[in-house]
C-alpha cells in the first residue's frame, strides 16, 4: 500500500466522528425538506410554521389514522405516538419565518369578477348555499383561531384547489362534524376557484399570529374545533 494511501487510510480511522446533537429541530430536519424554513410557497408542500399547534396535532394523527392521505407522510408519521405528535407540532407553531414571494398559479390569472367573487365568499359566505364566510371560523384577519382553526393567508392558489378537491371527494377527512366537507359539498367548483384565487393573491402579514378567540361562536359545529373557540355546542 502506498505510504500516502496508508497514512490517509490513519487518519481517517483516527477521526473524532461527527455527534449529531439529539434536538427536537434535528429531528424534524426530514419535515424541512419539504416544508422548508425558507417557506418557498411550493403548490404541494404548504407552510406549516406559525399554524395552530392544536390544528398541526391534528393534521398529523389525521396523516397517521388515514382520515388525510400523502405517502410520504404516512410513512413518517404512522410510528409515532400522541405525545411526540404534540412535540412536533408545538415546535413548527413557535415558528415565524419570512414569508416568501408568491409562488405564480392559477390565482393569478383570475377575472375581476371571479376576485369579486371569491372576496364575498371570503367576507360574507353565500347564505342562499348555507356557507358561512371564512372570516366567521379562520379569523377576521384569516390569521387563524387557537388552539386548531388554521390561517388561510400564504399558500398557493394550487394548494387550496386540491385541498377542496380532496373535501369533495372525501379524500381528506377531519372529526365529526367534519365541516368542511360539509362546506366543500356546498360550493361550486367556480366558487372554490374563485375563493382560492383570491386568497392566494392577499399578502400576508409576517407579524400576525393566529387570534386567542373569535368573537361569536361557530356558524356550524365542527369536530376539529373545540367549543373553547366559541364552536357551536
């Protein structure tokens, strides 16, 4: 063996290995892969950081029980228990990263009178189709409602579509009541793009924070909101 190769060959073997800290934000490292910190508005990958830790817990035993269905997140989340659930989502909801530029989609190429549209939905609802306005449940800031209403602002127009696809075809569930699916089933598929585009196209507020309560109770009873929000009993 070549003297240089051998004394590599040492001093390789001699190394101090690298210790990986054991931190919660090590852990979580695979989650950023896809959900970054750098929040890249991705049509496929929503941000997660800031949203309700009770609304994340949420969302991730619904990945792990099968009420929401992605691969990838089936398999990262089916062997965790409750409690390291919880950890997880305390963790992305302490977070409050710059939001980044718009990603371009569907939502941009809206008609005046779909914004039109959407903005009524949004503000008001649509009483003769029994659907209460998002502000009534999401905040009037759209900033989301603790402990588990999450923010509407921020995400792609893309990403809002096929989420109220999934409602529709029952592909994405919550607890009973499961309001938005019952809400889902209401709208047209003009109102949901109409709604979607104009949320896309709102900028978010970098300092804003999900609100502590709303104002009036619920408009529907719904099982992923507890009546500590002011749900309809």
């Amino acid at each position: 063996m070549p003297i240089f190769t051998a004394f590599s060959l040492a001093a390789a073997l001699s190394a101090t290995p690298t210790v990986v800290p054991d931190t919660l934000e090590q852990r979580v490292a695979a989650c950023l892969a896809c959900h970054s910190v750098k929040e890249r508005g991705d049509a496929y990958f929503p941000r997660i950081a800031g949203k309700p830790a009770g609304y994340l817990y949420n969302q991730l035993r619904n990945f792990r029980d099968g009420r929401r269905h992605y691969p990838m997140m089936t398999y990262m989340v089916t062997p965790l228990p409750d409690a390291y659930l919880r950890e997880i989502a305390d963790y992305f909801a302490a977070q409050h990263p710059p939001y980044a530029a718009a990603a371009a989609g569907s939502g941009s190429k809206a008609s005046a009178a779909q914004l039109a549209r959407g903005e009524a939905l949004v503000r008001q609802g649509d009483a003769v189709k029994k659907v209460p306005a998002c502000v009534a449940c999401h905040g009037a800031a759209l900033g989301g409602v603790e402990p588990a209403i999450p923010g509407l602002l921020g995400l792609p127009s893309d990403y809002i579509n096929a989420q109220f696809g999934n409602w529709k075809s029952h592909t994405r569930r919550a607890a009973a009541p499961d309001c938005m699916a019952d809400i889902a089933a209401r709208l047209s598929e003009a109102d949901v793009a109409a709604v979607s585009a104009w949320l896309s196209q709102q900028p978010p507020d970098a300092a804003a924070r999900p609100a502590t309560s709303l104002p009036a109770p619920l408009p529907m009873s719904c099982g992923s909101a507890p009546a500590a929000v002011g749900g309809a009993k």
